[in-house]
C-alpha cells in the first residue's frame, strides 16, 4: 500500500489541498473558496479537505499517512491555537483540536504550521532551495515577513512569531508609520511602493505615474510605478531606488545573522524582477557580512503558490520520518 | 567515580580553563597566558591544558568526560580548523585535529565552538538567561558579534559564521566605515563611541572630554566619552544618545526576527549600565515587533568573563547526553 500526506493551505480566501507522495510527486490538488464565516464553518471546511484527502488516498490504491495545515498567520505550537487576522473568529482559535478531533475514525498525524514557514519548507524540499538546511523565504506583498530554516530545523522563536522582519530597523529617522507595522514593512512593502509614489504626486511633480492612474492620486498602486519605472519616468524610477536600498538592507541583516546558503524572494513585489531583484542582487552585498555574501544564492521562488502546499507536504512527511 | 567535563576557553592573550560537574559546580579554575607565538605553539598550551583537567579529575576521584573548548573567532565545524584572527597562524588552522590527535592515551570526547557561541551556552545554563531555549548574546566591545540559541540549540549558519551582527544596516546612509566592518560595528562598538567624540571634538566644540583626555583628542577614549556624559557634558551625551540609537536597533532586529525569551548583553560598552544598558531597555520597543519586544528581557551578562569557561562545560555535557 502506498503511503501518502496531504497538504492543506488555508489562505484568506481560499483552501488549496494536494495529496504528495514520498518522493514530492503532487496529485489530487483542489482549491475551493473559504467560508467568509470563518470561525468553525472554515475548520470544518478543512476537516472535510482532510477527509476528501484521505479519499482521494484510497482511491489510488494507499492510505493517507499524514497532513500538514498551514495558516495565513501565527500557529501556537503548544497549544495548537492559531491566529490568523483574514479569518473571522481565529483568534487563539483552537484549529488543531477542532480538525483533529472531528478528523475521520483512523487518527492521522496532523501537523500545523504559519504559512511562512510552510513556504520556507516547501521551497527547501522541491523548489529554489531544495536539499537547503539553511534557507530563509522572504515574503514581500503587501505585508514583509521571513520563514525561516536553520541546520535543517524550522525556527520559530520562544513564542511561535520569528521571523517578524517586516519590523526590521533600517533608518534611525523614526517615522510615525513605523509605530503601527515597523520600519522595514513601511520603506519596502508592496504598500510602501504606491504610498511613496503617491506622496511624491501630491507634492505636484509631473510623473508618467499620474497618466497611467486616470488622473487620479489615490488610484497609484505598485503596479503603475512598476510600468512608469520601466518607462524612464524620475519620480517612479526615485521610488524603485529607495525601495531597492531598503529590500537591500532587509536581505543584508538576514544574511549577516542567519549565515543562509540560499534567501527565497516571494511575494508580489518580486514579479517585477528587471527592477526590484536584479537591483537588489547587486546592491545588497555592500550591506552583508563579506564572507556570507559571498555564499549565498538569492533567488526568486521557484514553487510560487504552490509553495505553501509542498511546505505541508514535506511537513507531513518529516513527522513520519520523526517518529520512525 | 564522579564524571566532570573540562572547559578550555581560548582568548587572544590568554587561555582559561576548569572543570564542571553535570550540576555546573566549577573547580580547578585556571588561567595562563598564551604563546605569542601562536600556531602549533598556542594548540600544545590547549593540549596541556586538557591534560591538567584529565589529571585535576582524577585528583578529584574522577575523570574527565569530555572537553569543551572555544576561541575567539570561527569554528569549522565540518573540518574542525579555526579562524582566528589574534592568534598568529590559526587561519584555517585544524585545531581539533592537534589537540584530539595528541591527547592522552583513553580518548575524550572533544567539542569546539566559537566564543560568542560559547558565551550564548554558558549563559543559558548558568547565568542571564538560565534555561532559555531561545536566548542571544550579543557582545558589544571593540567589534559587535553574537551568539544565538533557537530552539535549544546552537545555531551556526550555513558555513558557521552565524551570528554576525556587526554587519547589520541600519542606516540607509552608507558611510565609508561601514564597508571595512559594517554598520552596526561602525555606530556602535566601542571604538566608535570614542570615534564619534573625536570627530565632534575636530569640529572644535569644547566639551569637558578634552580636558579628561589631557587635551589631546586621539586620547578620547570610550570611558573619558561615558565619564563626560555623566557631569551632562553635551557633545558626550550626543553621542551616547547616537549610539543608544543604534544599539536599540540592532537589539530589536535581533528579537523580531529570533523572538528570543532573553537577550544578553555582554562586552565592554554596558558596563556603563547606567548610559548604554536601561536607556536601550526603554527605547529598542519602539523598534521590535510588539508581542516578541513584550515577551523579551534584556538583561547584563551574569557570568562575566567565566561566560566563556560556563558554555565550554555545557557544551562538553551536551555531548555526553548527546551520545548517551
């Protein structure tokens, strides 16, 4: 009988699920809406992806050995509690009694984790850090945060939330939006982009920026300074500088203290390769502990959203592996 | 017969030693003054040592279980050679090799670390951060390193130079300094304390520094800067309030990204508690991700300069209920 694990990645607004075996082969992947009601409609809907897993297990002929669950937010390892802000009612909310308890007759190992740390795992197992025991995943969208993998372990920190990044110090200049999300989110951030732009607009300069947004300030989003960069236009391309500096810096301090082979860019940002990480490569070593620069690889995520999934997946399989 | 574990911790200009047992009683304590002429010399002192502990163990109606040794700059852990940098020859210098290849005829269990990772060790077991799982030293002197526990274990880095915080950016204002030993170490170490005084003093200020110093500024020292600050001298207390800065800086990046339950402060500069140590304690919130700065102490080293001794014993125990 052949054995599989079943990964489930609870996004904001989507479940995504996969049956992989030993060796990372994928099949069975599914993704369905998330219950706007969150609370107990949405663990029930992955009890029933669980369920659905298992099916799908014995219906190729084996059996569902173990299920890794990621969740957009923090995973209390002790507890089992999670929280997760885009899921109404998951504040400290016990997912992990609530899907194993009602998870079907034969127990199967279930192991929970925060989204970036399943990204991190995903990417070290099959995608642009694979066989990495030192690996970060830096995720820049709209939020900045770090999964982290350190001699082949995850880390998490004493209470479940390493790898807050997002809140790095990179600019003694103390701003007010510093206070409400840290410093390193507010210069770099998918956000910052259109808000640095659209501070510049408003101080009246003439910008590519305004033409391509309708004529509307407020309608500037990272997009539009992407396209106005790559059209040459100063105010867009200022913006790209002082963020690349910024994602420079951010990459530099995890590089210094983590000693990675290998930093996983992903997230939103990092599609516009030609001006935010070609740039980045370049300038962030200036930043970085010489001798670490120089061994690591920066690269864009191979798995892109399905990096999540396959973290789940080498979850599962690595509790096996623990218990044997 | 009682085990111990022997420590050898290897400084720049002298070589310490002593013996622990599994409860952390220290005894035997020893220092001499290491060979100048490094190399081959320096590794036969640390030999000797090893051999003075074997024979204080049996003295005790013991014997020696295992050794932990440390030095002051990086440790190869895959080919057991050193870096570092005081001792004359020890550049990729195989010194696991010299002392296990001539110790006494029954073979001990050898660990060699690094000394900042050595500091971390023996503070977690018997000092600051007693018990942690998840703890930081980080030392604050003539350079900036430290040395991190996550998850209860050593953490080292992809080629184990881990830990290298010196080289944090925190300032996106690159200055000349900053590529010789990073930015951290540049606004922040000890030396730049008293280089900070001087640049200030060239300007011409006049400042009680000058008179502490005879009137000659390159005799400004980082203890004439933290002497002046305290009679409100104002050039010295801008740059304590500059380097405080820095410091909360660098200590928040530290937890928001490790979510440590302890950072240790060690090293010269907070020795001046009452200028470096409680203003960082108030001002490196504002910089942390809230819920790791609200679950963190910071606190003194306790153990001192024995913080080195301390972690070589634990880390020779570790080895032992590693094997057992």
């Amino acid at each position: 009988m052949t054995d599989f694990c079943g990964a489930v990645d609870v996004g904001g607004t989507k479940i995504a699920s996969a049956l992989f075996t030993r060796e990372g082969e994928i099949s069975a992947g599914k993704k369905v809406a998330i219950d706007n009601a969150g609370g107990d409609a949405a663990a029930s809907q992955v009890r029933d992806e669980i369920a659905a897993l298992a099916e799908a297990a014995r219906r190729a002929g084996g059996r569902l050995a173990a299920v890794g669950v990621c969740v957009p937010g923090i995973v209390y390892s002790a507890s089992g509690k999670v929280w997760a802000p885009n899921i109404p009612g998951w504040d400290q909310y016990p997912l992990l009694k609530k899907i194993g308890g009602l998870s079907p007759q034969r127990a199967v190992p279930l192991v929970l984790e925060s989204d970036r740390s399943a990204y991190v795992a995903g990417e070290a197992w099959k995608g642009a850090a694979a066989g990495a025991r030192d690996a970060v995943f830096l995720a820049v969208g709209t939020g900045i945060g770090a999964g982290i993998i350190s001699g082949g372990r995850i880390l998490h920190g004493h209470e479940d939330i390493a790898g807050a990044v997002g809140w790095f110090g990179l600019d003694p200049d103390f701003k007010p939006e510093y206070a409400s999300m840290g410093c390193f989110e507010a210069e770099a951030s998918g956000n910052s982009v259109a808000r640095k732009a659209r501070e510049r607009l408003a101080k009246g300069r003439p910008s590519a920026m305004l033409d391509l947004a309708g004529g509307v300030i407020e309608a500037v989003t990272a997009e539009i300074v992407a396209a106005a960069a790559r059209r040459q236009d100063p105010p867009a391309m200022e913006v790209v500088a002082d963020v690349v500096t910024y994602l420079a810096m951010g990459i530099a301090n995890i590089v210094s203290i983590l000693n990675p082979e290998v930093v996983v860019l992903g997230g939103g940002l990092f599609q516009a390769a030609d001006l935010f990480l070609e740039p980045v490569r370049r300038e962030f070593k200036r930043w970085t502990q010489p001798l670490a620069a120089r061994s690591v690889r920066i690269e864009p995520s191979a798995l892109g959203e399905d990096a999540g999934l396959y973290g789940c997946g080498r979850l599962a399989w690595r509790t096996l592996e623990a218990e044997s």
